[in-house]
C-alpha cells in the first residue's frame, strides 16, 4: 500500500478519534467543574508518563523488527515483555505517586488507564508494522466512540475527573478485547525468550527518551497545578488537549506510515531510496502540519468560544495561539527528526535531546508561569520546543542526517501564506462567534490551500489528482 494511501487511512481513523475527543471537550467543560477537570488532566498525565516507561521498548521494537518483513516474528518476545512489565512495576508507580502526591484514588485510576492504554496501543503498532492500516482505522473508530460513549455516561452520572479516568481505561480495555486482539493470534510465549534481553537493551535508551520526552510535554501540567493550583490545570489543560487533539493527529497520521516504510526502504535498497521517501515524508508532513497549526491559530478565539464551556474560554484566548505555534516546532522534532535516530540505531541521542528540553524547559516553565500565569505557560511550552528543535538539528545530523528538501518547502509555506491571507481577511468581516461563522472561515481557509497546492503543485497534488480522474473515468466507462 502507498503512503498516501497508508497516512489517508491513519489520518482518517485520527480524524475522528480528534471528532469524538471534541466532543469530550465540549461535554466535559460544560459538566464538569474546573477543579475536577484538572484532576482528570493531571491524572492523565500521569497515566501518559507511565505507558512511556512501560510500553516504549516494546512498542518501538515490535515496529522495529516487525516492518522489515523478513519472516520475523517477535510478538510472543513482546508479550512476554508485557506480562513481565506490568505485574511488578505498575502497583510500584502507584506507590511512589501516592507517598509523593498522597492522591492515591487519583494515581490507582491513573495506573489502571496506562495499562489498557499500553496493551491497546502496542497492539495498534503491531498492526503498523505489518502495514495492515485499515485494521488500525477499525481499532481505533471502536476506540473512539467507547471512549466517548463511556466518558459521556460517566459525566452525566455526576463523575468527577477519577471516574473520568476509570472510564477511559475500560473503553481502552474494551477495544483491545473487542478489536486487536486477533493481531496475537498464534502468539507462543517461551519464558525463556533470548530475544527479550536484547530487545530490552536496545530499546532502554529510547524509552528513557520518550519518557522523558513525555514528561517534559506534561511538566507543564503539574508545575500549573502546583503553582496555581487544580481549577488553573483544569482550564489550561483544556485549553492544550484541544489544540494537541486538533492539531498533533494529522502529523502523527503521517509519520504512521513514514516509519515502517523507511525502515524496509533502509533495509532493502539502501540510503538513495530511504533519502528520497524521506523527502516526500517532509513535504507530506509540512503539507498537513503547517495550515492547520497556523489556521487553528488565527481562529483560535472563536474556537475556544464554540467548544469550550464559559468556565474555560477566557483562558483559551490566551493559550491556545501560543501552543498552536508550539505545536508546528514539536512536530518537526518527534515526527521528522527523530526518524534519523531511529534509522541510525542512535537511540541515545533521543535521551541527549528530551533531556536538554526537559531540563531547560522546566526551569523557564516555573519562572514564565509565576511571572505570568497561564499565557506563561503557554510560552514556556514554545520556548521548550524551540530548544528541543535546536537541539535535535544538531544532533541528526551525527546520526542519520535527514533531507530538507528547500524547492518542496518553499511550495508548502506558499500555499500556507495564501491560506493564511484568506483567512485572516475573512476573520475581520466576521463579527458573530457562532458555530456557523466558524465553519464557513474553515471552509474557506480550505479551498484556498486546496487550490493554492494545485497552483504549487505541493506534493503532487496535480499528478495526483489527474491519476485519480483517470482512475475514476475508467471505472465509470467499466
């Protein structure tokens, strides 16, 4: 399968996994009190940091081995890892949370969530690495909507945040049962695996890194509620998942289907061939990335103002254009840049990477969010992908040194210049913050980058869509 076709199913099963978590945020904002939000937010962060810690090593080894496609068969290593990783060290997590926060329910129900989420999400890389997209677009669709569904009877019941968070872990449970599980089929543990030590050696450096990644994405949280306190984490996280929700999932979509194919490419024809996926991989990445993080930040108010419950709104007007542009910096770093880590086996350096950011990051963090609340936090988020991104430039370029490819670059930030003029111009004539006005500058702001890539030929957009007419023309004439 193409990756275009590939990143359209991963972008489609994305899409509505961010529909149905938009429709979390309308409900939940409006149900649930600020303060009782910000337990859900900090406990999802917690849960978030967990399933770095447990899951990346067997997550990326799986996707490691599994996409060469060479008869390879380590699910039986990585379930093993499973069983091993969870037993023992997710009630250790609950205990250290609890003696250090002294929030037990919070961090029980936090723990439980990591783990459906962990199971659920290796299972989906499974399915990656064997390049079997449309199952992830069921998995996921099935997930979605139990997610929402659940979360949605558990705020009507009168939940607070740690039965949001209970909730979320049976939708996760459930889907796993429901839909992936017949990825395992077949799975033979051996408890005497000689693959497992290996595979827990190579993937140690880059679970430290994507930990560490993790945390330094949610400090911001934590050092909000601390400062501030739990209503301030609930109105700021609100403001961040919705603006992550919208915006990181189209890119993530991409890099689903840049990953396995470069792997096989590296392994199978060589550096020319890797080199020259990865272009398009840059252009395809930027293509989606760049108008929607610059769209979402000109609109930003009025979507807090259609979404958001009047609790949360004020907030968002000064959060959300600020991590809007934070957003387009991460995304260079973890789903471009970190490919040449990977791709050179130099795990290490993701530690050198996250490590600096998180570092650096959380100490503006605290000075920017006591000088100046929560739009200080909000810069301090882009201050700290700015030194990841720094850093990261630097350090690829002693791994796998990526392509940037200035011709398709320079036809991407044209047609986003375009989109952005339109918009903006059409936002000034706009005076009502109803859902209907923002629709049409949505709508809007779309047909012009859509025509705008046809006129700078982004990512082939002309060939493209020619071969689709043909294709079309054939089958009608059939």
């Amino acid at each position: 399968m193409s990756l275009v076709r590939q990143t359209s199913a991963y972008f489609v099963a994305n899409a509505a996994s961010a529909a149905f978590g938009l429709a979390n945020v309308v409900i939940f904002t409006r149900l649930v009190a600020p303060a009782e939000y910000g337990v859900y937010v900090v406990g999802m962060a917690f849960s978030g940091i967990v399933v770095a810690i447990l899951f990346t090593w067997l997550r990326q080894g799986l996707l490691r081995e599994e996409a060469k496609a060479d008869g390879t068969d380590v699910r039986g290593t990585v379930m093993l890892g499973l069983l091993i990783t969870c037993l023992p060290v997710a009630p250790l997590f609950a205990l250290v949370s609890y003696l250090t926060a002294n929030d037990w329910l919070t961090t029980a129900a936090a723990s439980i969530l990591a783990i459906s989420v962990g199971f659920f999400e290796t299972s989906q890389d499974l399915l990656r690495a064997r390049q079997q997209s449309l199952a992830v677009l069921r998995s996921t669709l099935l997930r979605a909507a139990l997610v929402s569904l659940v979360g949605t009877i558990a705020v009507l019941c009168g939940a607070g945040g740690r039965l949001l968070l209970l909730s979320g872990a049976f939708a996760y449970a459930a889907s796993a049962v429901v839909s992936v599980t017949g990825a395992w089929r077949g799975t033979r543990v051996d408890l005497r695996d000689p693959r497992l030590k290996p595979l827990f050696t190579w993937g140690v450096p880059l679970t430290a890194s994507i930990a560490l990644l993790a945390i330094s994405t949610m400090a911001d949280r934590f050092i909000v509620a601390y400062v501030l306190g739990a209503q301030a984490a609930g109105q700021y996280g609100a403001s961040v998942d919705l603006v992550r929700q919208a915006l990181i999932i189209p890119a993530i979509s991409a890099s689903s289907a840049f990953v396995p194919i470069a792997v096989r490419l590296l392994a199978s024809e060589g550096e020319a061939a890797t080199r020259n996926h990865l272009e398009h991989c840059n252009e395809l990445l930027l293509a989606i990335t760049l108008p929607c993080c610059i769209g979402y930040a000109l609109l930003a108010s009025r979507i807090g103002h259609v979404v958001l419950g009047p609790e949360f709104r004020s907030a968002a007007d000064a959060i959300m254009p600020v991590v809007a542009i934070a957003v387009i910096l991460q995304v260079v770093v973890n789903q471009y840049l970190h490919i040449g880590f990977f791709l050179s086996d130099r795990t290490h350096f993701y530690i050198i990477n996250t490590a600096t950011a998180l570092v650096l990051g959380t100490a503006i963090s605290f000075i920017l969010i006591e000088a100046f609340g929560l739009r200080g936090a909000a810069w301090s988020r882009v201050v700290s992908e700015g030194v990841g991104l720094c850093s990261a430039l630097f350090l690829v370029r002693r791994a796998f040194p990526m392509p940037w490819p200035i011709g398709r670059i320079v036809r991407v930030l044209a047609a986003v210049a375009a989109m952005a003029l339109v918009v903006a111009a059409l936002d000034r004539g706009l005076e009502a913050q109803d859902l209907p006005a923002l629709l049409s500058l949505v709508c809007a702001g779309a047909m012009a980058y859509a025509a705008a890539c046809w006129g700078f030929d982004v990512a082939g957009a002309r060939g493209r869509l020619a071969r689709a007419f043909v294709r079309l023309n054939a089958r009608v004439q059939a």
